[in-house]
C-alpha cells in the first residue's frame, strides 16, 4: 500500500527559493557481461512556502534507452525535456544525445533572457546585439549584464544505452564546470541536486563501481540516498528503478525494499562512533577535566 503524502509547511520565507533534491544513478554489472543502471531518487517537491512528500516523479523516460532524473527549479526541467525528446529516439548514441541536450540549454536560456530582460524592449537577442548605437553604451552594457545572468536553473542526470551504459550530468557551466555536459562513465555514478556531496561521498567511501552487482548496487545507492536526507529539503520516501538495455528490472514492493533497507543502514550503516572508540579516546587523554569546576570565562586563544 503506497504511503499517504505529507505535507509540511517550510520555514523557509523566500518564495524564489528553488525545489531541491537528491537524485542518484549508477552503472552496474549483471552477470554475464550484462550490464545495468540503478537511478534512486526522493519524491519531495518544495516550491515557496510549502513542500510535500510523494509530490512527483523525478525520473522522465526519454526513449526505451534513455533516462533522465531532474534536480533543481522543477518547473524548468518540461520545456528542455520537450526540446530533447523530439530530437532523439531509441537509436541515440551518447554523443548524439549530449549535443541535442547542449542545444536544449542553449536554447531555453536564449528563450528566458528574450522574456525576462528584452521583452521590455521588444528585442529579441539577435535584435538587441545590433541596437548597441540605438540604445546607447551605458544602458547596453546594463542590458548585456542583466541577460548574462539569465540561466535555467535546472540539472539534469542523464542514463541509459546505447552500445554501453552511460551516465552524465547536464547543467549551466559555471565555477570551475567546463562545458554543460559533465561525463560520469567513470567513476560509472552521479548524483545531482542539494543532496549530491553527501550522495557521491557515500557512493566513494562504499566503492561502488560499474563493476559492482545489482544487488550491491541498490544497497549501495539507498544507503548514499539515506545519507543525502541530512540535506536540504531532501525528502525520506524514495523511489527506486533498475533497468538494462533490454527493459526494466521489477521488483515485488519497492517500497518494503525501502523499509528493509533503511533498518539495515540504521542497524549497520549509518556512521557512528565504534564500540570502545570512546575509551580509547579516554586512556590517550592525559589531563582529565574536572567537572566539579564550573568553566567561567572563554579559554586563552
């Protein structure tokens, strides 16, 4: 029986906050020389004030061969997958799929700056490149910086197959990101949104790899989604899939899977100090404080 949704008021008071998130996918080894890719992701949606669990799907299928999961301002993501899907089909190869995606981004962030900056004049961009006399410099170079600072806020974990399993992550370049698309076949796992340092540091400290097993895999893909909800707005249901080049893997209950996992990462996974870690920490401590003298000022730096 699937959960009730929940919704909880954020304390959050900025209305342009952006939904945050965590979603994950990685490569895995099925037997045979069989390969196969894991996406887990949550299901919580914040926009404004509020945020609800099982809100929405974050994983679109683009082909039967590619899979997109969607992080960032969620209502951004409908306009690039539409460009993206009526360019590809199942026969896409990953070098075909991250130019088309390129392209989307290009595009979309053309189409914001032209309705959020140059509607007000009744420009569109390639008008407003050559209206620098008509303007004049000063409100040029204020228009210019202005529309530089329009960007879809959305990323976008792309996976699936052509010859092979692929995964890379499509976002803005800025920072130290070069380029839109970022390859991910190796280490062979990406994650994306607020939750992706805790998510990726997890995946890194439990080795996985596109060597890994299926099973191992989605243990190991859980227990980084269970470390990532230490994050910002990133939600506790989650939602799991598993497919190969030949379709999806099905599972009997996802969501008792989910159940049965999380007891082990709270009984066996989850970080916490050892047994005998605090007494060997105690034995090292030569001078033992006195707790019987109150601390009345801050100590001498």
């Amino acid at each position: 029986m699937n959960p009730k949704p929940r919704i909880a008021v954020s304390r959050e008071r900025f209305p342009w906050r952006k939904s945050v998130t965590v979603c994950i996918a990685a490569r895995c080894r099925m037997g045979n020389k069989k390969h196969g890719l894991v996406t887990v992701s949550d299901t919580k949606l914040s926009a404004g004030h509020y945020s609800g669990e099982m809100a929405t799907l974050k994983i679109r299928h683009l082909s039967t061969q590619w899979k997109c999961l969607v992080a960032g301002t969620f209502a951004h993501h409908v306009p690039l997958l539409d460009r993206i899907t009526t360019a590809i089909d199942r026969d896409t190869s990953r070098e075909k799929l991250e130019k088309v995606c390129t392209a989307a981004f290009i595009a979309e962030n053309k189409r914001v700056a032209e309705e959020t900056v140059l509607a007000t004049f009744g420009l569109t961009l390639e008008q407003f490149l050559k209206s620098r006399k008509d303007l004049g410099d000063s409100l040029f170079e204020r228009t210019w910086a202005d529309i530089s600072r329009i960007k879809i806020d959305c990323q976008l974990l792309m996976c699936g197959f052509d010859s092979n399993p692929h995964v890379f992550v499509v976002e803005n370049p800025e920072g130290n990101k070069v380029g839109f698309v970022t390859d991910c076949d190796f280490p062979g796992f990406a994650a994306i949104g607020s939750g992706t340092y805790l998510a990726e540091s997890t995946l890194f400290a439990l080795h996985q790899n596109p060597s890994t097993s299926l099973e191992e895999t989605i243990c190991i893909t859980m227990f980084a989604k269970f470390a990532a909800e230490a994050a910002t707005d990133v939600g506790r249901e989650t939602y799991l899939t598993a497919f190969t080049a030949d379709g999806s893997i099905e599972f009997d209950n996802v969501f008792t899977l989910e159940t049965d996992l999380r007891k082990q990462w709270d009984q066996h996974g989850r970080p916490r100090a050892p047994e005998g870690a605090m007494a060997v920490i105690s034995a090292h401590i030569k001078t033992k404080p006195n707790p019987s003298v109150a601390q009345t000022s801050e100590p001498e730096p």
